[in-house]
C-alpha cells in the first residue's frame, strides 16, 4: 500500500512538471498563444464533463456544444461587439429545443435531463473560461496560482498530518488539516500578488477576505467535480493527465476561482 502512494505520489508530481513547462512556454508565447490555450482547456474540459453523464452517447450533441462553447470564448477576440448573453441565449434556446424535440410523456424526463447536462456544460465552462480571457496576464497567473497552491499545499499536509475528514460523503480523502493548509495557501499567494503586482487595491484585512474567499471557492470547485464524479460513480473524469485524471480533475477549482475573481473584482471596484 506503501509502495503504491509513493508511485502515486511520484506520478502526480511528474505530470505536475510537464504541466507546469507547458504553461511556462505558453506563457512566453505569449497572450495570443494563452488566448488559444484558454480556449482549448474549456473545449477538453467541456467534453469531458459531458462524457460524464454521455460516455459514449450523443457524441454529435457533445461535439456541437462543445463547438458552441469555443466559438464564444473566440467571439472575445474575434466578434467583441456581440454580448455574451447572445451565446447564453443561443444555448438557451436549443437546449429548450431539445427538451422539446419528440416530446412524450415517455421521453419527457429523459430529454429535460439532456438539455439541463448541456446548458450546464456551457454555463460552467466556457461561460467561465471566457471571463479569464478579459483578464491581464498577472490576474490570469493569480487565478491559476491560486487554486495550484491551494490544492498542492492540502494534498500534501492531508496525506502528511490529515486526520479529520471535512466531508467524506462527498470526497472522503480530503482533510480538515489539508483545506485549511489550502486556505492559507490561497491568501499568502492573494497578497503576494496583491502587494507585488498592485492587481487588487484593497486594505490588509480586505485582502485576507478576498485570498479566503477564492480559496474557499478553489476547494468547492474541487468538492463540486468530486459530487458529479460520485453521481455517475467515475473515478476520473478522463485519463489524459497520469496521476490526476482528466482536464476537467485539473480545472474543476480553477472554474470557481475564475468566477470568484470576476464578482468580487467588480463588488470591489464599484465600492
């Protein structure tokens, strides 16, 4: 049982290094080649979360969504005028269009099941993703460092000192020990960024509120993908990232963190 963690462990942090030069060369690409980055995160990981619920069904539909999904993160930069409520509004209305599509009362429960994992698909990823395109580079390295710091701090402190668990019914490895060693994670990585890259202008207790708040959503994030895999009982939600899973597994807080950023930013700015 030993030997399997330490190779568990060993494969995780050898991912975690391909990963990490990954992002250090697409940095040094530059925004564009970020720009393209973000957009193909949100593709992979919007396919892999409809392939929770569809596996090997509807592959035309998960493919079009998907497509739906790139095309508004890429109106950002190509079609800046149109607003993103016309893609929510788009989806919308197909997803309302397949509720409806062959309706019957033997159908019915199936088909607003399919077209609610679709809208959500859409809402939860690319929706998202698309706000972190809008964001200057040094807020886009904080909302990745953040939940990065969060989720390797609390892996590491839970599999070392871990004792209580936080919410077992949900993901029954994670330890109080280890989310708050997250959380203190999160708010030195918020004030470093705070107090070095002038990205939020705020007071010091402000600044702790807001490191909390994101580290709070990085690990619900990570909780929330946790609860889907444990609906459909799958352990991963793909197996393209060895040691950690799928896209969707590395993401799942980075999505909360994104969104977290995004409201709190503009409650700060409008106070």
């Amino acid at each position: 049982m030993a030997d399997t963690k330490i190779s568990a462990t060993k494969t995780r942090i050898k991912t975690a290094l391909i990963l990490a030069c990954i992002l250090f060369f697409v940095i040094y690409l530059g925004k564009t080649a970020i720009f393209y980055f973000i957009c193909l995160v949100s593709f992979l990981a919007q396919w892999e979360f409809l392939s929770l619920f569809f596996k090997n069904k509807k592959t035309t539909l998960k493919i079009f969504y998907c497509f739906l999904g790139t095309i508004s993160i890429l109106s950002y930069k190509y079609f800046p005028d149109i607003p993103q409520i016309f893609f929510v509004g788009l989806v919308g209305f197909i997803s309302t269009f397949i509720s409806l599509k062959n309706f019957n009362h033997d159908t019915a429960q199936e088909n607003m099941k399919t077209a609610s994992i679709l809208m959500l698909s859409f809402i939860y990823l690319p929706v998202v993703f698309g706000f972190m395109t809008t964001f200057s580079l040094s807020q886009q390295l904080l909302v990745a460092l953040i939940p990065i710091a969060s989720d390797t701090c609390a892996y590491f402190v839970g599999i070392s000192f871990g004792k209580h668990k936080i919410w077992p019914t949900v993901s029954p490895k994670k330890s109080v020990e280890g989310c708050a060693a997250g959380l203190i994670a999160a708010i030195i990585v918020l004030l470093i960024f705070a107090y070095q890259y002038h990205i939020v202008y705020a007071s010091f207790p402000t600044l702790v509120l807001f490191g909390a708040l994101l580290g709070i959503l990085a690990q619900l994030g990570d909780f929330f993908e946790s609860a889907l895999k444990r609906t459909v009982d799958i352990k991963d939600s793909g197996f393209i990232l060895p040691g950690h899973g799928g896209v969707l597994d590395r993401t799942d807080s980075l999505i909360f963190t994104i969104a977290g950023f995004e409201l709190f930013t503009i409650l700060l700015n409008s106070l």
